[in-house]
C-alpha cells in the first residue's frame, strides 16, 4: 500500500503544470459551489423565514378541519388559555380571530377579511404592526379601532380618524354589524395583504362575530426553521391530544412558498451539474493522457507480471489525490469565504431601504451549514473518480506487447 501511495505521488506531480491546472479546476469549481449554494440556501431562509414572519407564522395550531374549510364554525374554544400556556414556555404565541365581511366608507365599499388579533402579543408573530406608515397600532384605549393598508385607505377612500362599517355575519348566523375608526395605516408590501385584511382587537373581533370566548387560530413563530418540526412536537405536547386540535406546520399553510423553492432549486441544479461535469472531463482528459504518454511504462509492468488490476488501483489511487487536493483546498477556502460573509451579510443594491421599509432584514446571510458546504465538492469528487473508469477501461485492455512501442 504504501508503495503504490508512493508511486501515484510521484505519477501526480511528473507534470506539475498540468497537476496544479487540474486541481485550481477543481478548487475553483468546489469555492464557487460552497459560496454559491451557501448563498442560494441563505436566501431560501431570509425569503422563508420573512414570508412567514409577515402573517402566517411558522406554526398554527388549529381545528382538524379548519386549514382546508376555513369556517367560524371550526373555532378553538380555549384558544387563549392555550397561547397563555404556550407563552409561559417560552414560545412565541398570538391568538387570532378570522372573519369576513364588507367593509363600507361614506363613497366605497370592499369585501375583506377581519381579522382580530391580541394586540399586545401579535408584534411577536408578525411584522405587520412593524410596518405602520401613519396613526398607531391597536390598543385597549381605543375600542373598535381598525388598522388599514395604504392600498385599502385608497380603494375605501378613508384616513386616519374615518369611519368604517362592517357587516357581515357571526359565528351563530347571527348579523355582525359594527362602526370602526380607522386609527392606523400599514404597508406590508404584500399586496394580498395590503388588499384584502383589517385589523382589529380580538375582543372586538369576538363581540362583533359573536364568537364569544372562541378564535380561529393560535399562531407560533420558532427562531430557526430548522426547529419548527421539534417546536410542533413540544406544542403537540403541551395542548394535550384530548382536545383534537391540529399543530398546521408552515409548508402546509404556504404550500406555495415550498413549491416555488422547489422549482428555484431545480433551475440552479442544472447550472451547478454543468460547472461540475466541465471539471469533471478536466479531469478525465488529465487521467486519460496519463494513461496514453505511459503505454510503455505499463506494458512492461504487464510483461513482468503485474496484474493489471493493480495499475487499475494504481490510477484510482492518483485520481484520489487530485481530488483530495481540489477538495481539501477548496473546502478551506470556500468555508472561510462563506463564514465572513455568513456574518458580515450581502446588500445588493437598494436593498437596505426597501427591506427597512417593509420591516424586514436588510441584508441575505449565506447559510454555514455541513451539507450545504460538503455537498457541491463531494459530488466534485465523485464524478471526477467515475471519471477515471474511461482511462481504467483503456488501462485494462493494455497488452504487453505495448512495451514495445514509445509512448
């Protein structure tokens, strides 16, 4: 074993320009992996993590029934014991209240959702009390207080200080009528939003939609997404199964944020299999004129009767150092690239006042992760040792009768 080592070392550096073309090959390729995939999963966290901190949340806890027939009908009757419960834990919880109704000014009127929430507690779930432009938040000072988007003020032609009247109907069939003054204006940026909620206090809500003591949802922000799955099973835990509620987890109530990661992803996998099959015949070339400008050398170990499968491993075993070369360089320099910018941050351009604007983080962080970081040089590495088999192939058909030509 430690002969053949020798010898492949030696086989390696005999063309030291050609060695260290091939190995820079692979060392860019793996850096421009890391960073780029390192970059491109940061992204995915910032677009997740902002898309569900603006509304949805990262969990809901739910009637079984209500995701996929979301009625007044199919209300959690305890649920503020059980966001008092969950905050007392430590998680970040809000009790909110969905209804619809129309929504009326002196000259307009729109059909929208209502929703109530726990004015004191929803700034932890939602970014949306972050992104008021004018007037103030909810509070127990101002009953019946409705806060607007600056998209829906236009369309309703209302201001701070106007009055809105909502009809619609209750829990019970009953008739829900109500007058709200408008005594804020957001702008989430969302324009699904921006269009079509208003928000007001949950006891308002509960009054108006006779839901009594009862709201639709409890929802959960976690600090990482990667927690979100053992964050649903401590809920599970804590609401009891006696009580038939469903913990919804965020890929079920924005099925359409996962599916467009998705297909981003796929997109970005072609162009990273051609970076890598470009090195990979880099490569291949390498081996294969290794193996054609020393015909004569092989052949003559033949003749003395050296196995072939022992050239076979003697091939396999340079091809392994070219890539731990590429590999172990690359790696370095590609994590130490990855973790200064994972804690400095990117800004393109515009992007700090834009996302300063909609409450949001002004700058991607690449993510630090294991697999983000090994994935792209592992599969490097893999086709560059398949690879190898064309020259293993042209390699295994050698005779000794080549020892008597020059290479």
């Amino acid at each position: 074993m430690n002969l053949t080592l020798s010898l492949a070392w030696r086989n390696v550096w005999r063309h030291k320009r050609r060695t260290w073309l091939t190995t820079s090959a692979m060392t860019l390729c793996n850096v421009v992996l890391i960073f780029m995939m390192s970059l491109q999963a940061g992204s995915y966290l910032s677009m997740i993590n902002n898309t569900l901190s603006m509304f949805s949340g990262h969990l809901q806890v739910q009637h079984p029934q209500y995701l996929n027939d979301p009625k007044p009908r199919y209300a959690i009757t305890n649920a503020i014991h059980i966001a008092d419960t969950l905050r007392k834990q430590g998680i970040n919880a809000s009790t909110r209240g969905i209804g619809f109704a129309l929504i009326s000014s002196e000259t307009r009127a729109k059909p929208m959702q209502v929703i109530g929430v726990e004015e004191q507690f929803e700034a932890t779930v939602s970014n949306i009390p972050g992104t008021l432009r004018k007037g103030n938040y909810l509070t127990s000072d101002n009953p019946y207080g409705v806060v607007i988007s600056e998209l829906a003020a236009t369309l309703l032609h209302a201001d701070i200080g106007s009055e809105l009247t909502l009809l619609g109907s209750g829990q019970d069939d009953s008739f829900a009528a109500s007058i709200l003054t408008v005594t804020g204006i957001y702008d989430s940026g969302m324009s699904d939003i921006d269009r079509n909620m208003i928000f007001i206090r949950l006891e308002d809500f509960q009054d108006i939609f006779s839901f009594g003591k009862s709201a639709s949802q409890v929802v959960i922000t976690s600090e990482s997404i990667f927690d979100v799955e053992s964050l649903a099973k401590r809920v599970d835990a804590l609401i009891g199964k006696e009580q038939n509620l469903a913990v919804v987890e965020w890929n079920d109530l924005v099925p359409g944020l996962k599916q467009a990661i998705q297909s981003d992803m796929m997109s970005a996998l072609f162009i990273y299999l051609v970076l890598i099959i470009v090195v990979v015949f880099s490569v291949l070339n390498n081996q294969l004129m290794a193996v054609l400008e020393r015909q004569r050398e092989y052949g003559i170990l033949i003749a003395l009767g050296v196995r072939p499968n022992k050239l076979l491993f003697l091939l396999l075993m340079e091809t392994t150092i070219l890539v731990m070369l590429g590999l172990i360089i690359g790696v370095t320099l590609g994590t130490a690239i990855v973790e200064y910018t994972a804690n400095v941050g990117i800004a393109f351009e515009g992007m700090e006042e834009m996302n300063a604007k909609f409450n949001l983080p002004a700058r991607i962080f690449p993510a630090l992760h294991p697999l983000v970081i090994l994935a792209g040089p592992l599969l490097v590495a893999l086709g560059s040792i398949l690879a190898t088999l064309y020259p293993a192939f042209k390699l295994q058909r050698l005779s000794p009768l080549a020892s008597r030509y020059k290479a």
